[in-house]
C-alpha cells in the first residue's frame, strides 16, 4: 500500500489527460465575469484573482468601474487595501496615486529632488452587463472582437430572474463537467432536478460542445408546483459548454447561464444567472399561470426553497471531487459519458493554443504553476519596461 502522497502535477508534468485538464487555466482572451455589479459602491474598490494573477477594481465618483493589476509598484502592497480617490486609484503604504490608465500620477511624500519617476500598471478592460462586472484579462486588442453571450431576455421585465454565485474549493473543469453530466442524478434523487437522463446527441463544433439528453426536468417536491406542463416541454434539456460559459435550455422557457471565474487549480467562483418564461410559472396547485406582473415575486421563493438548495448539494461533490484528485490523482478515473471527454478536448485545446501565443520564458513559467509577473528576469534578459 502506498502511503505517502504527492502533490498533483503541473501542467508541465502531468502525466494523463486528466491530470492536464486539471491542472490548465482558461484561455485569457474572455470577458470573465467577477463581482455583481451592485456589490461594489462608488468609491469602493476590491480584489479579485483570475489564475492566481490580482485584480483591483474600482467605481470612481463618475460611477465607471476600472481594472488594474492589484499591486503598487513602490513596494507592492495591494491596491486593493487603499482608497478610491476621484477616479483614482490609491496605495495605503505611501499615498502613491494610479489613474484609469494604471499611470502613477502623484506621490503624497518629497521627491528629495528627484524628477517624478515613470511608473505604468496594467489594466484591463470593463463591461457591465446582466448584472455582472465583466474584465477582459488578455490581448486588449481582441476585446472588442470577443463577445459576452447575448441574453436578450434578461432585459426583458416580463421573465422571471434569480442570480446566485458560489465560491467553491474546485478547479473550473469539475464545476463545468458537474453542470452538463446528469449520470449524477443521484446526487440530487432527493430533489429531482432531472431525472432518468438519456444522451440523445453531443456535438463538438469549434469552441462550443452543444448536447441534448431526454430526462424528466424539474420533477422536486416544489419545482413541480411551479412549472405549468401544458406550456413547457419538459421531457428534454440542451446544454453546452461554450468556452468558457456554460449555458442550459428547457424548450425556450427555463434557462440559465454559468460564468465561471478560475482562481486557482483548486478554486473557483461561478455565477449562475437563471431565467424562466412568464408562461412556464403557474400558481401552485392550480392550473393557472402566475400573472406576469407577479412572476418576479415567485423568484426569491424559488431561489430560497429550489436552487440554492440544489447548488449546495453539487458545491458538496464538486469540492469532494477536488479533495479526492488531490489524493488520487495518480489512479486511473474511468469515465463512461462522452460528455465529459468532448469537455476535457475542448479544455485542453484551448489551454495550449493560449500557451502557444506565449513566449518560451513565459510558457515555462505558466505551465510549472507560476506566474511570469511574479518572476525576477533571468540573467542577462532586460527587466520589462512597465513598472
């Protein structure tokens, strides 16, 4: 019996494509949901990770929320731990002043004669939308190529709405297999989200994996109170996995979308925007529609006694999964649905496609779990000429 462990590999090392799934980032180049847009007041600023990199966001007194690399370039304190002055960016430490452009642009101390060094952060592109704070954390050049996922319905006043994230000890991938492999329906036999799940097809095409699978949606003790089944099919589900979103469809009428933020290869935040048509809710115990005024008032409900329940249960095996790769990862995982290979593909591929826009120094650096901003130079390379 063996009974020392070792540390799951990096992606350098990995062994198995398992093992590199789990040990890859998502690709940069995506507007990547990471704070609710209510959550962060004007003159507030926060912290969030993307792949173990630190981000400060800020609303200025304009109300514009700005991105940029959490750390000052004096000393490094996080930004995040000072002051939001104007539309600036403040350090705690010695009062070292950043603009909207990262630019460092006064210093609350004596220059003792010398001139005003020369000092840029990095920054990164801000979208507001369903909600949510979205940063573009790659090449800003293809910001405005890239495109967030059009929920047309979310505007619309008519639809019933719940938003609900969760932080969970997790790398990205399990998160996104949890979310379209329903052979776990035994995890929720008690709640019945879905049940009796068939694949019906599976499509890998570019970066989408799209499938359908026959199952009984919605069959819990009170989402059936609330679903009208004259008006919604609910015999199917579509779901895909559009890299790096993760989205589900009921017959047009019950959908959600997952925006998921990777933190590291053990932790992630993912935001869960669900939405349902006014002709799928009906009064409970009555075959009666809710009147659309009324639709939204049934959300908290619904939120409180359905999905956020169902969530802590997959926050429970997802986190579980997770301990038990980083003690097993060494076993073989055999795995039955072709789901979850289509996934591990189209993780994979776009992993290396990011790596190989990369410079050698830095795809070293990436792939052996560091990151090439925390690196000193090596001898005899030039520092970067950002600060």
């Amino acid at each position: 019996m063996k009974l020392t462990q070792t540390p799951p590999p990096d992606y350098a090392n990995a062994r198995s494509r398992r093992q590199r799934q789990r040990a890859a980032g998502l690709h940069p180049d995506y507007w990547y949901a990471v704070e609710w847009d209510h959550a962060l007041r004007i003159g507030e600023v926060k912290e969030f990770t993307f792949w173990k990199h630190s981000v400060a966001i800020y609303r200025g007194s304009d109300g514009v929320v700005r991105a940029m690399e959490n750390r000052c370039a004096h000393r490094s304190l996080k930004l995040s731990l000072g002051s939001v002055d104007g539309c600036q960016l403040t350090c705690a430490y010695h009062g070292w002043r950043y603009d909207e452009t990262g630019r460092c642009v006064s210093m609350e101390h004596s220059l003792f004669g010398k001139k005003m060094p020369h000092v840029e952060l990095e920054t990164y592109p801000v979208q507001v939308r369903y909600g949510l704070i979205f940063v573009f954390m790659g090449n800003k050049a293809l910001a405005s190529e890239r495109r967030i996922p059009e929920i047309p319905q979310w505007d619309n006043p008519d639809w019933g709405k719940i938003s609900i994230d969760f932080t969970w000890n997790a790398h990205h991938s399990i998160i996104i297999d949890n979310t379209c492999d329903f052979t776990h329906a035994h995890l929720h036999r008690n709640r019945k989200p879905f049940t009796h799940a068939e694949l019906t097809s599976l499509e890998a095409q570019g970066d989408q994996v799209t499938l359908t699978y026959d199952t009984q949606v919605g069959q819990g003790r009170f989402s059936k109170l609330l679903v009208n089944r004259k008006t919604t099919k609910t015999n199917a589900m579509t779901l895909g996995y559009q890299y790096p979103y993760q989205w589900s469809d009921t017959d047009q009428k019950i959908k959600h979308w997952a925006f998921v933020l990777p933190i590291s290869e053990s932790r992630s935040r993912v935001f869960f925007l669900f939405y349902f048509s006014p002709e799928m809710v009906k009064v409970p115990l009555l075959p009666l529609n809710v009147p659309r005024p009324l639709v939204k008032l049934i959300m908290p409900i619904a939120k409180r006694l359905i999905v956020h329940p169902l969530l802590k249960e997959d926050e429970v095996a997802v986190e579980a999964e997770q301990a038990g790769y980083e003690a097993h990862h060494d076993k073989p995982s055999p795995d039955v649905n072709p789901v979850l290979a289509a996934f591990q593909t189209l993780t994979l591929r776009k992993w290396d496609e990011y790596l190989a826009s990369l410079s050698p120094r830095e795809r070293v650096l990436e792939t052996h779990g560091a990151r090439p901003e925390a690196a000193e130079p090596a001898l005899g390379e030039q520092p970067p000429a950002r600060a």
